[in-house]
C-alpha cells in the first residue's frame, strides 16, 4: 500500500516529538544552539524539568479531578516558598561556574586548537573539565591522536601557563576514552645548607681525607653533605665573584690548606693585606701582599708563567711527567687589575704597549698551565670583562663561585633567568659548573688555627721543590706609607743629620773625625795617610770574598740604613742606567754585592 503524503507528515511529526521529548527529558537545550558556558548542568536542567511537569500533573488532577482546591493552594505557597531560596543558592553558584567557564575553561578551550585540531571548538570546549577548586584538569582526547609534533609537551605548557606552577600529566592512550589528567606536582621542601660549617668539623676533615690529589672540599650543600671539586681538567681554573662581606677570604684560607696539604706550591697575590696573610712563613707559600709595591706582584705572576713554560718543555720531552702542584691566587683582582695598570702606565718606555702586558702572562698560564698541573684562583668583587684585562679570560674560568650578587652581575656572568635570590650571609655562595648550580656554606675557622694547621701538615708530610725549575721572586721589605715616612727622600741635597757618622758624635770636641775609605780616596792598604805603599815583601791580608745577594735583601739591608729603595726601583735602575753595578749570575739569578749597591746609591743620599 503506497504511503500517502499524510502518512509521511505524521512519521515527521512523531519523530519531531520524540527528539523534543528525548531533549526535554534529557536536560538538553530545547533548540539548535549550544548552551551558554557556565550555565546549570545537564542533570539539574532534567531533573527541575520532570519536577515542574509532575507538580503541574499533581496540581491539575487535585484542582479539577478531587476539587481540593485549599491543598492546591497550600502545596504551591510551600513549594514558592522552598524553591525561591533555592534559586537563588544556585543564582550564586552559576555566577561563579560562569566567571570561572569565561575567565579560565573558554580561553584555554580556544587555545587547544592547534593541539586538538580534528575537533571544533564546540568540542574542545566539552572535551575539557575543570573544576571549580582547580584541584585538576581533564582533556578528553580524539581517537587516534598520539601527540605527535610536540602537542603533549604543549598542552603540558598550555595548562601550567594558564593554571601556574608545575603540572604533571598522566596520559591513558591505550584504552577509551582517551585522556589525560593534569595534576599539580607537590612542590619539594626548600632545602637550604647549613647557617654556619666549621672546618674542623669532623665530617669536613673526613671528606678532606677521601679526597685525590687535585679535589678540594668547597662547602656543605643543600643536601647537608661536603662538596667536592676538582681542580683539574675543565675545571682547573676559579673564579669568585663574590660582594665585600661574602666569605672570601674564608673560602681562600680554607683553600689553601688544603693544597698545602696536598703538597702543593701556592703563590698569593693580595693587594689587600689580610686574606692570606696568616700564611706567612709557611713552607711553599709564598705571599706578595704590599700594595706599595705592585712590581714585586707582577714578577711573581710573570715567574709563574715561565714555570708554565719550562714544564711544558719537559712534558714534551717526558709526556709521562707527572707536576706537583703550582697554584696562583690573585686576591682582589679589581683592585690589583688598577694598580697593575697604574703601575704600567708610570713605568711603561716608548714603543711599549698601550695595555697592561700583565694579563698577557696570566692568559699564558690559564691555557697552557691545566696540562701541567698549574691552576689560578682569582677573587673578583665584580667578575667584569674588564676586570680580566678584557683579553677572554673570564670565559676561561669553568668554575665560578657567586655569593651577595645583583641581579645584573648575575645576568653579566651567567645569563640565565629567572635570577636566583641571593643570601645575604657571609660564606654561602653558590657554585656555578655549567648549567649546574649549588648553594654551598663555607667552612670556617680562626686564620691562626689555619696557618697552625698548615704548618703541621707540612711537618708531617713533608715539602718538595723537585718540580719547580727556578725560585720565586723575593718580596721586597715593605714600605711605610708616605704618611709615615720620615727619611730624606733620594737625591735631596741638603744632609740627613741621620746620616752623620756616630763617630764623630761619641769621641766628643777636639778628637778628629775617622773618614771611610770612599771618603778619603786612599787604599786600604795606605795606611799612613802619606800615599805610600807598604814595602815589597810585606804580606797583605787576603780580602774575604764578597756576599752575594739578591736586590730584595739589598733593599731591606739599605731600609735599615736609612736608604729608602725599594728592589723593583732597582731593576728599573738596571734597565735604564749605563752606570748601574753589573751582577754575577748564579744558576740562573743574577746576584750583586751589597756594597756595590750601597755605594751606587749613598752619594745621591748625601749630595
């Protein structure tokens, strides 16, 4: 039987019907568009719908079924007078489900589209579940994906960008439904080293004991456990740029003791006069920390760099030489870096160099010294460019120690952001290896109880100099400051009554004067003044031979008479003038008499 055109619009019609009762019963939107976000749920839109229709049927069947109208009446009173409060519970929670869907669920919802690409933006909006406490964050994703080209990482970045802090994804891509379930990873216990580290500790001394040749314990980190490094290989040459107060000289003192007991030959380099100090008279140790005299610094440095040089010679002679270890440390580097350069500019001759050559020898040692056990510590308040001479050479420290930084040392150094606060206690710093950071505290102790120490361990292991193949420089006596001067200054032409002879003082009026031999222009063996010599036959006294020694002992020797020259104005003297007193080599130094000098600079004493 052929359907006719009624039979269709009835099929339409009870198909119609059965799509807005499905929707009606269902809680779904009676029309075509979409739910508004944040709007009352699903569940609730059904339940509210099926509680008005059974209490419209009830009231109907009660009004003109049972004509009860009084129970009507009554039932719709109460019925206002519960549902009025209980919209307006539900008014307020729908505003804040709102403010949360339009401020937080529909932005990241757009933003998925290039992770989520097969779904459209109604989709992804329902794919994504957050609740109101923002305990977690639910993806529904669509079959078939994999997150491929990067979209796990960038929904894992989407969702702690919008939600902040760090979130954790576990992924179900096995089973349906596929999703993944973001939750916030517990943040770790701030682990901080300890406030302050004795270097006597016990658990300091024993980490000193297990260490090799060439590792150094820096500190206590985070862990509450010693740090060790190692000053060899990439990393065997450090720097600290630490702010006054920081604990530097702590971390040197600290240092040095343990190369000294470890053997080593440690040349120190400190303007300031106090950081290493205490090291004063310790085998090995040798200290340049007279700020008057800046030459006696550099020729420590420049000797350091020729013993880079001789042992690379033997190295390639015996590539199976194995060196004690030399360490240079440059204290105050700013403050040497500008006295250096003073220094030079005042002493520098035509056709010298512009820049400060000095630089030139500690770049020498920083490349060419880590293949024969030669390493360098240098102490920076402000780790500049600059400060290195502007040659490279701060690139070359792969161990850097920063503590009470700014924010622009740090991005000036490291370069990385965000920057770490920085600890405003003496001794913590952090050491920086690569892209590898760590708060350490340093150990401290008295600077005697250090130099005792020191002085133990070498008595009992012992001191070689085998591999050292010449001697360090000799540091000259040091100078008073020109505030405390009192002496004539050189090549003053009025007398020094300071320098008149005591003779002539203690034999009284009346008694004459005894002249010395370069006064008087005789011979010492004129001895009755007439010029005649003693008769032939007569046996002279043989004359003691002279003592050899260095300008540094001259220097100190003429201090005490009254004769302020220092031994680098004396090499300067030697370089220039023709007339300087020639010096006998003496393997390998050049030596001169103590007379010789004396007499070359009395006469510009007494003129």
């Amino acid at each position: 039987m052929a359907r006719t055109e009624m039979d269709r619009q009835i099929e339409e019609g009870v198909e119609q019907a059965a799509v807005i009762i499905g929707r009606f019963v269902s809680g779904a939107p009676m029309g075509e568009q979409p739910r508004a976000p944040g709007g009352i749920p699903r569940g609730v839109h059904a339940l509210l719908r099926l509680a008005v229709v059974a209490w419209a049927g009830w009231g109907a069947w009660m009004w003109w079924g049972l004509h009860e109208h009084q129970r009507v009446i009554r039932a719709a009173v109460i019925t206002t007078c519960v549902a009025m409060p209980l919209a307006v519970v539900l008014a307020v929670r729908g505003r804040a489900r709102r403010r949360h869907m339009r401020s937080l669920v529909l932005p990241m919802a757009l933003a998925m589209k290039d992770m989520l690409p097969a779904w459209d933006d109604h989709q992804r909006l329902r794919a994504l579940t957050i609740p109101l406490d923002r305990s977690f964050v639910k993806i529904r994703l669509p079959d078939g994906w994999h997150g491929q080209d990067g979209h796990k990482d960038m929904l894992r970045e989407l969702v702690q960008d919008r939600m902040g802090g760090q979130w954790s994804g576990e992924w179900n891509l096995k089973s349906y439904p596929f999703s993944v379930v973001f939750t916030p990873q517990k943040p770790r216990p701030k682990l901080e080293p300890p406030e302050t580290v004795d270097f006597f500790d016990e658990v300091v001394q024993q980490a000193i004991a297990q260490c090799k040749p060439g590792q150094l314990v820096l500190g206590i980190d985070e862990r509450q456990k010693p740090l060790i490094k190692e000053m060899t290989g990439e990393t065997a040459m450090w720097a600290l740029s630490v702010g006054s107060g920081g604990g530097k000289s702590s971390f040197l003192q600290m240092v040095i003791t343990q190369l000294v007991g470890q053997g080593a030959t440690v040349v120190g380099v400190d303007v300031k006069m106090a950081s290493i100090i205490c090291f004063e008279g310790v085998p090995g140790v040798h200290l340049y920390t007279d700020p008057g005299n800046i030459g006696d610094m550099r020729s420590a440095i420049k000797w350091v760099a020729r013993e880079v040089e001789a042992r690379n010679y033997v190295k390639k002679k015996d590539p199976k030489k194995n060196f004690d270890r030399l360490t240079l440390i440059l204290e105050e580097g700013n403050e040497f870096g500008d006295a250096s350069k003073a220094y030079w500019n005042d002493t520098k001759e035509k056709g010298d160099p512009a820049s400060d050559p000095i630089w030139g020898d500690i770049a020498s040692v920083m490349r060419m010294g880590r293949h024969v056990n030669v390493t360098i510590i240098g102490v920076f308040q402000d780790l500049r460019e600059a400060a290195v001479g502007s040659r490279g050479l701060r690139n070359m420290f792969r161990l850097i120690l920063m503590g009470n930084y700014n924010a622009n040392q740090w991005k000036m150094i490291v370069n990385t952001t965000p920057v770490p606060e920085s600890v405003d206690r003496a001794g913590r710093m952090m050491v920086i290896e690569g892209n590898r950071r760590v708060w350490i505290q340093v150990p401290y102790a008295d600077p005697d109880a250090f130099r005792e120490h020191s002085l133990k361990l070498r008595k009992e292991r012992g001191y070689s100099t085998a591999d050292l193949y010449g001697t360090p420089p000799s540091a000259s006596p040091q100078r008073l400051p020109s505030l405390l001067q009192e002496s004539t200054p050189l090549l003053s032409k009025e007398p020094d009554p300071a320098l008149e002879t005591a003779d002539s003082q203690a034999a009284g009026p009346g008694v004459p004067t005894l002249l010395k031999d370069e006064d008087t222009g005789l011979e010492e063996h004129d001895l009755d003044g007439d010029g005649d010599e003693l008769a032939d036959g007569e046996d002279e006294e043989e004359e003691p031979e002279a003592e050899l020694l260095a300008m540094a002992e001259i220097s100190r020797r003429l201090t005490e008479e009254g004769i302020e020259v220092s031994a680098e104005l004396m090499r300067q003297h030697k370089r220039r003038r023709a007339d300087f007193p020639a010096g006998e080599l003496v393997d390998g130094r050049e030596l001169f008499t103590y007379e010789a000098i004396a007499d070359y600079y009395r006469p510009q004493a007494a003129d």
